[in-house]
C-alpha cells in the first residue's frame, strides 16, 4: 500500500490542549514521524470542557447537544482548526493528505453502548480544505465492544519498528491510564487499568489552584498513606478482565481529602501505579513496560510504577517515541486504516467480536 502523510488531533481527558503530529504510514506500518506540536486550552476554555463534561451526564442520546455541549462543540473544533493551521504555518512545504480527529470526549459508557467525542468533522474539513476521518470510537461500541482504547494497534506498529522482543505492555498514563500488551506473536490484549493522572491533577488543582503536579514534584515530597490507599483500591473493578474501560469520573479522590497536599497527592501517584501493576497482570503479565503520555514525565510515578510491576520500566523517549504526542500519532494512523477499510478494534482490545474498522470520512 502507498503511504500517506497524515495528521493526526488528540485531546484528552486531561484537557490539557490539542495534541497535533503528522505520520507518515500505509496503515500498517510506520514509514516516518513529522513534525508535532501542542495548541493548549487556556484556563476559560478548560472551564468550558469542564461544564461540557457536567452536561454530558445526562446525555441519553449521542447526537444530543445541550446548550453547554454546543459551545463547547464549536470552541474544540475552533481549537484544532487552529492547531493544524499553526502546525502548517510553521512547515510551510508540508503537504497533508489527511486529517484524523478524535474531538473531545464528554461521555463514554460503553455499558449503554453510548459514546460522545464533540467536534464537528464536516466543520473541520471545510475550514482545512482536507479529507478528515473523525468518530472513530462509535461503531466499535454499537457492535457491542468497549470502544476504547483505540490505540493498541498502533502500539503495536511501534513496537514492531523498535524491535523490541518479548512480551512487552506499553502503558499510557493520560487522564485515564491505560494498556497495550504485545504478545511476542503479535496478539493484543488491552484495556484501561484505573485512574491516570486525572485525580491527581484535580486534587492538585482543587488544593493549590495548579493545573497539575509538574514533573510529580508535590507527590515526590509526600509519603503514600496507606489506610486512604487500601481505600481506593477497594473497587471490584481493577479484577474485571481485560478488555475493559472506564469514564473518567469513575473513581473519586475523596479517600485522601483529609490528607496535606503532598501525602495526598503522593497517594493518588500510588493509586495510579499500583492499578497499572495490576491491570498488566490482568492482562497477562509482560517483560517489560514502555511508559507513554503524561505520566512518563512524573519521576515519582515512573519509579512507583517500577517498583509495583517489578520489571524494567522504560520511558518512551529513550526509544525515541514522542510520549507527549503518541495518541496523536495514533489517530493519524487509524485514520489510515480507516480510509483503507482496515480494523481499528479488536477482540483482544476492546471487547467487540470481530476486528472492526472504524470512522466516518468527511471531504472539504
């Protein structure tokens, strides 16, 4: 198959910004990384996620858009018009021949077989002149899977182009954490193991107004409750089988409130290392970890991690990924395959019943 080059729009559950990353592939393999950068959310424009995110709850409907969805609709698709524009500018001879956009999740409950990215695909093509694949998670889930994580087989791409052997879990701590486990023969398990930095960075932002605990610095200079975190971890759902995921507000901080600052947020650090150890032993154990997205750049949480699983933990940047930007990459490339008619889901990953190609296709 020809290679394209193609851009690939995250924003996640950490709301942090859009993450734009070009990649050139077929789909299948990765042919070459291009240039990445971040557009971030300014503090009114998390404000509005935030209210989206409330308003969502009672959302029965995917293609519902109460007031607050609306506008929150047009500023995250406003947000990645800009960050491609941005990128494009900034590499004045790059030629893209597509666009994938994962929009912004405000709703994910794969039980009632319901799950709402806003961001208006049609909208986006117009504005860029370029085809976009947008929607990517909605026929996963209406063919009875989990609907997420998307990103295992691209995992997967990048293990194989790193050559790495063994059975390897490429964990990603975003708002949510979750993982990939690449068999030696190929084969994906999947699914999310629990909280990822999204309870840390609220405690952090409830407590001393920071957007997050930069670099885990404050959780670095705490000591684990262990009373608070035998608390949050009484939760069934950490034994469910692979695959599996969850919403980002499935889990409350509320077991370290009556903590400081820095034990508190060394707690939550805990709890987001301890459900990783657990999730790839639920998976099936690896022999090594590759660590990717925030949490890779919080020393506190990469040792903490270590020590649960007790393998080698690698961060993603010494095999020269881009941690900050793999899901953006990701989604360049299911893009790919979704153009091509290639699966994007797996049994494997999430749950669904047969591979599943994904996506809808909107032209300028």
């Amino acid at each position: 198959m020809a290679t394209m080059t193609v851009l690939g729009l995250m924003s996640g559950t950490s709301m942090d910004g859009v993450d734009a990353a070009v990649l050139v592939t077929d789909g299948e393999t990765i042919a070459d990384f291009g240039p990445r950068r971040l557009r971030p959310y300014s503090g009114q424009e998390r404000d509005i996620l935030r209210a989206a995110l409330s308003a969502a709850t009672g959302i029965g409907d995917r293609d519902e858009r109460p007031p607050a969805l609306a506008v929150a609709e047009r500023m995250v698709t406003d947000a990645h018009g800009e960050a491609v524009e941005r990128l494009l500018a900034e590499h004045p001879g790059l030629a893209l021949d597509l666009v994938g956009f994962h929009g912004q999740t405000v709703l994910h409950a794969p039980e009632r077989r319901l799950t709402v990215q806003i961001g208006d695909g049609a909208g986006l093509a117009k504005r860029l002149g370029l085809p976009v694949i947008f929607d990517l998670r909605a026929a996963d889930v209406a063919a009875g899977g989990e609907g997420a994580p998307l990103v295992p087989v691209y995992h997967r791409a990048l293990v194989a182009r790193a050559g790495l052997v063994g059975t390897v879990a490429v964990v990603n701590v975003g708002g949510v954490a979750n993982l990939t486990r690449v068999a030696a023969d190929g084969s994906l398990a999947a699914g999310d193991t629990g909280p990822g930095n999204a309870l840390i960075d609220d405690f952090v932002r409830a407590r001393t107004g920071a957007a997050m605990d930069r670099n885990g610095a404050l959780g670095a200079s705490g000591t684990v409750d262990q009373v608070a975190l035998s608390r949050l971890l009484d939760d069934p759902w950490f034994a469910r089988p692979m695959p599996k995921s969850l919403d980002r507000g499935r889990f409350s901080a509320e077991a370290v409130m009556g903590l400081s600052n820095a034990d508190g947020a060394a707690t939550l650090t805990a709890f987001t290392a301890v459900t990783i150890a657990a999730g790839i032993a639920v998976a099936g154990g690896a022999d090594q970890v590759v660590l990717v997205g925030g949490g890779a750049s919080n020393p506190a949480m990469v040792a903490m991690i270590g020590e649960a699983v007790g393998v080698a933990v690698t961060p993603a940047a010494d095999l020269g990924w881009s941690a900050d930007f793999i899901e953006a990459e990701a989604f360049a490339y299911l893009a790919a395959r979704s153009l091509k008619g290639l699966p994007i889901t797996f049994p494997g990953t999430t749950g669904v019943p047969r591979p599943t190609t994904g996506g809808r296709l909107a032209r300028p």
